[in-house]
C-alpha cells in the first residue's frame, strides 16, 4: 500500500510569492491534515479536510489556505509568502466516518524556504 | 486540550530498553494517548495508542497507569534507528463534537539518543 506522498520535496520562493503544495493520501484515506514545523513553533496544525470540506483549522492567517478534491488528494496554498513561512509543510492522512479518525500516517513534507 | 510533560531529552544504550514517560494528568476520559516518533527531517511516523489497557504492537509497549493520568513507552530492544524525538499526544479518536476531534497537538516532546 501506498503512503502519503506529498510534492515537490524541496521549494525555494521569494517574499511575496505565492505557493501550492500537493498531498495525495493513503488509498481509502479521506481526512487529510496539513501540519507546519518550524525550529521556534514545532509542530502546529494547519487544517484538516474531509469529503472536499475543511472541517477544522489551526491558528494560522488566512493567507493559508487549502482545498481537497473528489479522489481525497488535497492541496495548501501560502499567499504573499513572510519569511517566517520558511518551514517543513506535513500532511497527514486517516480513515475516518461520522463517528471515529484512525491514527495518522504523515508524508515526508514539502521543505519551502523563503528568500 | 489536555497537556503533556515529557522530559526533554533522554539517553539508551543499544540492546537495552528505552522507557519514555509522558504525564498527561489533565486528559480527558474520552481522549486515547497516541505516540509518535520523528527521526531528523521526516515526517512523524505512528507507534502505538492505547485507552486504558496497556498495548503491545512489533515497535513498542505502551503502558498507560490506571488513573489515566500518565503512561510509559517501551522500545524493548533500542537500536541507532530509535534515535528520535518522540511525541505523546492526548488525540480525540470518536467524535464528541468540539474542534479538537481528530486533530493532532504536539509538544515538544522527547529526544531520545540511543548510543553504541
């Protein structure tokens, strides 16, 4: 079975731009969560999407954004790239239904720097 | 969301078992403890997760007390591959309602260094 792949690997941007990264989940998967990792903040918590809808969402700005489509892949988009956005961008996919999430399977990241 | 204290870092000999505490006296009865790892620059890889029972998976035992308020990972056997940050996470895995369900909080976890 496949894991969670996430693309590109390794981006670099200018202040200003803006980017989408990509997240195709674990067949069956449909809760994808994006995550961030910084050297100050950890490991912080994006979003999470499920059947096209985000259904919850971290203390992030609104110049983050993301999306899931029908086949449960998901994307996040960064506008107006800070410098400060420089980090390793996770997501994570799970099974789940109305009632319960299974335990998370992470992706190797997408590690932007902002120049 | 409950909080939880682990010790910043912590050594193991190889060969030997590595026992990494984590306090989460403030979790609620519903909340199961999820442990995660993160070897340098990849993404977290699952453990093991446990409710009241202890655990047992190939990678590692869990052992949560009985008033729920603390529990322990045990890589029986550490390996050089062990060495990594390891996370114990309080995690919604029924939904209840609220904004916490299905979301993952990490803190800063553990360091664990397994030597020769």
């Amino acid at each position: 079975k496949a894991g969670v792949t996430q693309t590109p690997r390794y981006l670099i941007k200018t202040r200003g731009q803006q980017v989408t990264l990509s997240c195709s989940p674990i067949s069956g998967h449909r809760s994808v969560s994006w995550y961030q990792q910084t050297p100050g903040q950890g490991l912080q918590f994006l979003f999470e999407y499920f059947s096209e809808t985000q259904r919850n969402k971290g203390n992030f700005p609104g110049r983050f954004s993301g999306r899931q489509f029908s086949n449960s892949r998901s994307e996040m988009n960064v506008s107006t790239l800070e410098l400060g956005d420089s980090a390793l961008y996770l997501c994570a996919s799970s099974y789940r239904d109305r009632g319960m999430v299974t335990e998370a399977f992470f992706g190797q990241g997408t590690r932007l720097t902002v120049v | 969301d409950a909080k939880t204290t682990q010790p910043p870092s912590m050594d193991c000999a190889e060969g030997r078992a590595a026992n990494l505490p984590c306090n989460h006296s403030t979790i609620s009865g519903n909340e199961y403890v999820y442990w995660y790892r993160q070897i340098h620059s990849q993404g977290p890889q699952y453990i093991i997760h446990g409710l009241k029972n202890n655990e047992t998976n190939e990678m590692a035992s869990l052992i949560i007390t009985e008033d729920r308020k603390s529990s322990t990972l045990i890589l029986p056997h550490a390996t050089l591959r062990d060495t990594a940050v390891y996370y114990c996470i309080p995690f919604l895995r029924i939904n209840a309602g609220g904004t916490s369900y299905g979301k993952l909080t990490f803190g800063q976890g553990t360091i664990l260094t397994v030597h020769p």
